[in-house]
C-alpha cells in the first residue's frame, strides 16, 4: 500500500510536464482518451450481452413453403417486424383443438442453448468476438507511446531538470528586475524616437491605433515579457508558471496598467512615473548567481546531444506506423459484422438439424463502436502526420532569440541547438512568455548586472577602504581574491597606490580608473584582465610596475606590451622556449617598453630570449627563475651592456657563462641554485671591476680557486650550502669584502689570515665542523656585527670576544660549549635578544650579565635612528609590517 502523499510527486510532475506539450500533442491524448473509452465501453457490452440466438433450418420445410417467403433468406421467420400479423377476432372464441401455427422444430430449451454456444465459436467472425479486446489493446499502446519521450530514462532527467529550473527562473525576484531594467531601456528609446522630427502624416481614412502596455506590480516598470507587438489593443493574461503548484509562490503578480493612446498622426510622449529601484537582498542575490551558474552548467550538458530530439522523432514515427498499421486492418472488418450467420454444426445427431440460421445480438452496436472508433484514429493520423511535417519542416535544433530581441531590450541572448533547443521549442508552443523569463538567465548582459549590483552591495567604497593597508615603505596597498569581476567602488580609491588582483574572472578596468591618480603597482595572479582604450591610455601614463601570474604565455594580456611608462615587469608562468618568450610575442614587441629598467621572469627557459635585446638600453636588472629547467642558451646576454644585475637561479648551470664577459657594468651576479662544480672562471671576471656582490649559493662547488683574489671590488660573498673543506688565501686578499657567508660547507678551520678582512660586518660559519675560532677574529675584525657559529663542534667561546663592541646577533646554538664567558656582558649591541643559545647555557652566565642580555627594550631605543639591526641571510628579521605573501590562499595557509 501507498499513502496519498507519495502520489504527489506524479501529480506535480504531471502538471509541469504539461507546458512541454503542444496543442496538436493535448488534442491526440484526448482522442486517446475518447478511444479508450470506446474500446472499454465495446467490452463492457460483449461481456455482459454479447450472445447469438439461432433456429434450424428444415430442408423438407422449407422444400415446402412458398418461394415468396423463402426469398428473404430466413429472416421472415426470424424478423418479428416481417411476419404476418395474425388478427383473431374477439368475438370468436379460440379452439383448443386447432392446430399450432409454424414451424415446429422438435427442440428442446438445452439444446437452443447449446446450439447457441456452438454457433457463436464456429459461425461467428473473429472481428464480432475479439474487436472490443483488440480496439482496448490497441488504446493501451497508444497511450503509452504517447507520453514516452517524457518518462524514458534518458530524457526523464533532463526534463525534470529543465522544468525545475525554469521554475526557479520564473520565481526569481532577479528576472522581474532585469525585465524591468530591460523596460526602462526600451521606455528610454521610445522617448528617443518621440523627440525625433514627425513623419509625415498618414491618410484621413486610418483608423486609431491603442497600444496597450503592461507593467509588473513587483519593479514598477513596464515588463517586455507580457508585450506582443505594437498593434495589440488588448490585455494578455500572464502565463502560468511552472511552480503554481505552491500558493506561496515568491514570483511577482502580473496587472494590466492604462496606455496611452494615439490618435491619428498626434504623437504623445507617455509620462512615466516614478519607478523605484528594487535592490536584492543578499540570499536572493546569492541564490540569482546560483541559478545562472545551473542554467549554464545545464546548457552545456543539454547542447552536447539530442537524445530528446531523436527520442521525440521516433514516438512520433513508431505512432504514425502504429496507427497506419492499425487502420489498415480496421477498415476490412466493417464487412464483416453483420447481422445474421449460417451456422452448419457438426452435432446433427445430437440436435437433429444440420443447418441454423443465427442472429448476433450486439453486431449494430458493434458497428456503430468501430465506425467512432475509426473515424478517432483517422484524427490521430492527421495529428501524427503534422507533427512529422511539423519536426521534418522546423529546425528544431537550432533555436534563436530574434523575435524576442524584438519585444525586450536583451539583445544579447545566445542562440540555442540541440537539446535544450528542441525544449524551448516545445515551451514556445505552450506560452513564449515562459521562454522569455528564462533567456534572462541566458543573457550574459543580465548576468553583468546582477554581478555588478552584488558587487556593489558587498563591496562598496567603505569596504575596500578598510581593507586597504600600508606596508613598510609607507604604500596603500589593496588585494582582492576569487571575485567574479571588479568593484565598481574600486575606481573611486584615489589614494591607493597597489592593487592585487587574483584570480578575478572578469576583470575589466573601463574608463573609470582615471579616479585612480596615485595608481602605480598593479598584480595579476591568474587574472586576465581586459582594458578599455580609454582606460589603456591612463594605464600607459601613470603604470610603472606590473607583476603577471599566468598559466600559459597565451595568457599574457597584449596591452601589456604597450604600457611605455612600465619600469619594472614582472612574469611568472609556463614560457615556450620557441620564439622568445611566448609564441605570442613577435619581433619587436617589445619596443614600446622604452622606459623599462626591471626584468623578472619565472618561466622555464631554453635561451636568452632574443626580444629582450630590444630593451637593452634601458634594461639595468634581469632575474630569472628557471624551476630546473636547463638554460643552453646565454648569447642573448652580450648585448645587454647597461646591465647592473644578473640573477639566473634554478638554470642547471654547470659553469660561469663567458657571456658574463660582455657585462661591464655588472654590479650584482646571483648563481644560486644551480649545478655548479668548479669556479676556474672566475679569472675571466677581472675585468668587471664594478662588480660587488656575488651568491653562489647552493651549488656543487668543492675547491675555491684562488683566482678569487681577482674581484677586488667584492663586498658580499656567498658561499653557503656548497662543499668546501678549506679557504685559499686569495680570499683574504678581499679587503672591501664586508659579508662573507660560508654556511653548511665542510670546513674544519678559519685560518688566521681572517684578520686581513678588517671591514667584515656579517660572518657566517654556521653547519661547519669548526672546533675553535682564530683569536684573530676578535681582536681585528672590529666592525664585526654579525657572527653565525652555530651548528659546529666550538667547546669554548675567546675572551677577546668582548672587543666586538658592535656585535648585535651571535648564534651559539648546536655546539659542544659547557659555558659562556661573562665578557659577554660587554657586547652592548646583544641586549634584547641578540644572543642566541639553549637556555640551560645561558643560565652558565652571571645573573648580572643574564639580566643585561635578557633586557628587552624598544628597537628605537636600542637602535638608533640609522642604525637599526642590519639585515642578514643568515638572520632573517622581518617586522610585522613586512610580512607578505605572494597571493591570499598562502596568506590564509
């Protein structure tokens, strides 16, 4: 058993699925309907009357009686209106002994019944006995095929899914706001065409026109949806929606509002009033977006296959062939329901008679049934026969909004195929204004808007103003993440200075970021972001750093190329190693960057590329950033002569590039990260007298040539994460080194020659095996601020460490100490912080000294102005406001 409740579902599916069939498929389940009834009404009968009555036929009778009353082939006898009347007259009495009038027959009861019962198998035709069964089965099958396409697996869920949605988009509160704003657009060039000069008059004789105009309670505007043509003159019901099965349906009603007529050739300006602008809330809004992204998703599965198209053609087939077939074999069996039978049992022994003369009961009825019941499916064939023409004749896989682009202002509505086209074909036939609440959640227009006004409505100019920050060199910064496009509040930040913008869909900058005067940094992560001419020429002027996040080089926005007052560039993404960077970037694309100074590429590159000679006259820096793809390619290198740092990390550089000889002005080389395994060219780096810093960290470098002793203007070397075992003493002959950072190597001394560096400031010995420091160290290396000897064998600290007055950080942790020297006490630059050791050592020292170096106090105190803590690789110090992350996700990490 079944309770009433689980019986709703089919009813509602029912009545929804309803607005999906034509009138011609409405008409074809009535006469289904009327068929059936016929077929069951038939069986009815012949099941309860449906018999034959039979009298035998004496040869020696009727051998006997006149031809006349033989002539009529039995049926005198058996027709009671054809006997002759016998008139007995009253006054003459009846006699007893007169004999019977007739034909005696010699029968008893039983054996007419019996007769009977033969006679109706042998003599009756099987189209008298089997029609009403028949005409029901045929009925039956009909029916079934009729609705198929509806509730055949395949399609079922798609035409739920479509009707589902189409509910939703008739009771959104989003569609009666966007026909509205549609309304007030098409309002707004009808006024146009008032102003415009009058036409010349038309002829005495034409007739008035009145047009009539709907409007929607729910906007307050005239809605286009319930507007025909100019020439109707009366008022349209508003179509039903397909969720009428809820009373507390949220969709606007629908009233009739007055026109204005216009008689004769008198033009009149229709005075609106005043509309009221209805905001979404945000659970609508919310839900709105929804729906576009289902309408969409549901799009894209329905127009990749037309299984309801071709489930639809073959019902439609398979009926008419039904039908056809059916009609064929129906016709003959009208001859053969007739009303009297001769029936010739074999049972002459047992009756007597060898030949009978029978009557079918119900072969008028019978008759007249098939007649209707023909004259239904005739119907039916006419109907199968013009929805065939109907789907052969119609392009019922394509479907285009041209005449809804004539009666509403969204004019961008896609055309339809497949599938979903052949739907709103089928919905067309019910109610157009169905259709056209769901183009409004096809138009890309009204999706702009609705992102637009929800943008507006959660981020507005008091929003972004709390979100905008300043970092550490005084900059408003401003990032904005996964939003579907920009804020139009946006434009209106004057003062802001950098803008993140990552992974925004559709970002567009119009010509409204002229607000933006003090713009000057702009990041895209993942944002392809498109720029109006307009807004390109601010960009051009005011633009000088760009930072680009990209998949592949095709990503790259080709306005970029333009921005002739960009100084510093920066890329990072999958760069092809054909055609420089990017097939994309042809020859001499690059020109316009006149003013380009900074080159950052994060990219996996085979060669130099050959498009960035062209800025080689304004090109002072170029970093690039491999991720372990091999660099083969260096010559694109000799043409940049103005070039004052080079940094190539993660190249697979196994060797000193000689391009690096065409760099005179090379100030800054940076070769961390690669494969390097021996450093005999550094002697061909003597000529780079201007070059001061060089990182070589993180290579493979065993022996430290003592070449080394060429680069006389070194004043940073890096060292760290290599494997060295011992120091030339060419490297002390550096006398303007002033960092030098020889981490995680495998040294087991600092020879004493250490002295020589007398403007050392930071020293970094830490993840060595050293087992004592040269006293040396301290009693030269006076200006020594930083020193990392952590992570070493050291089992003491020299006294003459307190002449470091200018020792800030010391790191001691990781080694073989039992105790510190208390003339640690006299290191002033180590309060607050600045020594670092395990806590059971630090309780070694006296309390005095503890309390000194455990004293913290403010940076502006401890630091004066000009000399706060220097920075260092092997210290890093970061302030709060300094920290940043290259997008939000990390920063939510």
């Amino acid at each position: 058993m079944f309770s009433l409740s689980e019986l709703a579902p089919l009813n509602q599916h029912q009545n929804r699925s309803k607005m999906l069939k034509p009138w011609w498929e409405v008409f074809m389940d009535y006469l289904l309907v009327l068929m059936l009834m016929t077929s069951v009404l038939a069986c009815t009968e012949q099941l309860s009357r449906d018999r034959v009555v039979c009298i035998p036929l004496d040869p020696f009778v009727t051998a006997n009686t006149s031809n006349h009353s033989f002539s009529t082939g039995g049926n005198v006898l058996l027709n009671p209106s054809s006997k002759q009347p016998t008139h007995i007259p009253h006054n003459i009495s009846p006699n007893p002994h007169s004999t019977a009038r007739g034909r005696r027959t010699h029968l008893v009861y039983q054996q007419y019944v019996y007769i009977s019962q033969v006679c109706y198998h042998e003599a009756l035709p099987l189209c008298s006995r089997f029609f009403p069964y028949m005409a029901l089965l045929q009925s039956l099958v009909l029916v079934a095929s009729g609705s198929f396409w509806l509730h055949f697996p395949h399609t079922s869920a798609r035409i739920e899914h479509f009707l589902a949605i189409l509910a939703k988009c008739c009771e959104s509160p989003w569609t009666s706001q966007a026909l509205s704003h549609a309304a007030q657009q098409e309002n707004v060039q009808e006024k146009e065409v008032v102003r415009q000069p009058p036409q010349p008059p038309p002829s005495s004789f034409s007739p008035p026109v009145t047009h009539t105009r709907h409007s929607s309670i729910d906007s307050g505007t005239d809605s286009p949806l319930l507007k025909r043509s100019d020439s109707v003159s009366s008022a349209i019901p508003p179509s039903q929606c397909p969720s009428t099965l809820s009373c507390n349906s949220t969709m606007s009603t629908l009233s009739l509002s007055s026109g204005v007529h216009l008689h004769g050739s008198k033009p009149s300006v229709m005075v609106d009033s005043p509309r009221q602008v209805i905001s979404l809330g945000k659970s609508d809004g919310e839900q709105a977006r929804a729906l576009f992204e289902k309408v969409r998703k549901f799009r894209s599965h329905c127009e990749s296959s037309t299984v309801i198209y071709k489930v639809y053609l073959a019902q439609t087939i398979f009926k008419l062939l039904m039908v056809t077939l059916i009609v064929s074999y129906t016709i003959p069996l009208l001859s053969n329901l007739s009303f009297s039978h001769i029936c010739q049992p074999e049972e002459q022994t047992l009756v007597g008679y060898a030949t009978f003369e029978c009557i079918h009961v119900l072969s008028s009825l019978l008759r007249k049934l098939l007649v209707a019941y023909l004259t239904l499916l005739g119907l039916y064939v006419l109907l199968n026969f013009y929805t065939l023409t109907w789907i052969l004749h119609s392009s019922l896989r394509q479907y285009s909004f041209h005449s809804l682009k004539e009666l509403c202002a969204l004019r961008d509505v896609p055309d339809l195929t497949n599938d979903l086209a052949f739907l709103l074909h089928m919905l067309d036939q019910y109610d157009p204004l169905l259709v056209q609440r769901l183009s409004v959640f096809l138009s890309p227009v009204s999706k702009s808007r609705l992102l637009e006004e929800s943008l507006e409505r959660r981020w507005g100019e008091e929003k972004l103003h709390a979100m905008t920050s300043v970092d550490a060199d005084g900059c408003s910064r401003l990032q904005l993440v996964a939003l579907p496009r920009l804020p139009p509040a946006l434009f209106t930040l004057r003062q802001l200075q950098v803008l993140k913008l990552e992974l925004i869909t559709d970002a567009k900058f119009t010509a409204q970021v002229a607000n933006m005067t003090s713009l000057r940094e702009l990041h895209l992560y993942h944002c392809t972001a498109a720029v109006d001419p307009s807004a390109l020429a601010v960009l051009q002027e005011r633009l000088e750093v760009l930072h680009l996040t990209f998949t592949q080089a095709s990503e790259i926005p080709s306005w970029v190329l333009s921005l002739r007052s960009l100084h510093e560039l920066h890329l990072s993404g999958r760069l092809s190693s054909e055609g420089g960077v990017g097939r994309s970037w042809a020859l001499g694309s690059l020109r316009q960057l006149r003013h380009l100074r900074v080159l950052v590429i994060r990219g996996m590159l085979q060669r130099i590329p050959g498009e960035l000679c062209e800025v080689a006259g304004s090109l002072v820096r170029l970093e690039i950033y491999n991720e372990g793809t091999r660099l083969l390619v260096l010559t694109g290198l000799k043409r940049m002569v103005d070039l004052t740092e080079l940094l190539l990390q993660d190249c697979q550089l196994e060797r000193l590039p000689t391009a690096l000889l065409a760099l005179p002005k090379l100030r800054t080389l940076d070769l961390q990260n690669n494969n390097l395994r021996t450093l005999e060219e550094l002697l061909s780096l003597a000529h780079l007298r201007r070059l001061s810093c060089l990182r070589l960290a993180y290579n493979r470098v065993l022996v430290l040539p003592t070449s080394v002793g060429v680069l006389r203007g070194l004043e940073l070397l890096d060292l760290s994460n290599n494997h060295l075992q011992s120091l030339p003493p060419a490297l002390f002959t550096l006398l303007r080194l002033r960092r030098l950072l020889l981490g995680s190597n495998l040294l087991e001394e600092l020879p004493t020659e250490i002295k020589a560096l007398q403007l050392l400031t930071e020293l970094d010995l830490s993840g060595n095996r050293l087992e004592s420091l040269p006293p040396e160290l301290f009693s030269t290396c006076l200006e020594l601020r930083i020193l990392n000897v952590a992570h070493n064998s050291l089992s003491r600290v020299p006294r003459g460490i307190a002449a470091l007055s200018h020792l800030c950080r010391l790191d001691l942790r990781s080694n073989s100490l039992e105790e510190l020297p208390a003339e640690l006490g006299c290191c002033s630059g180590l309060h607050g912080g600045g020594l670092l050791v395990e806590d059971w050592l630090f309780l070694s020292l006296p309390p005095l000294v503890r309390d000194f170096l455990s004293h913290s106090c403010s940076t502006s105190a401890a630091y004066p102005e000009g000399h706060s803590r220097p920075e260092s690789d092997s210290f890093p110090y970061f302030s709060p406001t300094q920290w940043s992350f290259s997008s939000a996700l990390e920063s939510e990490i």
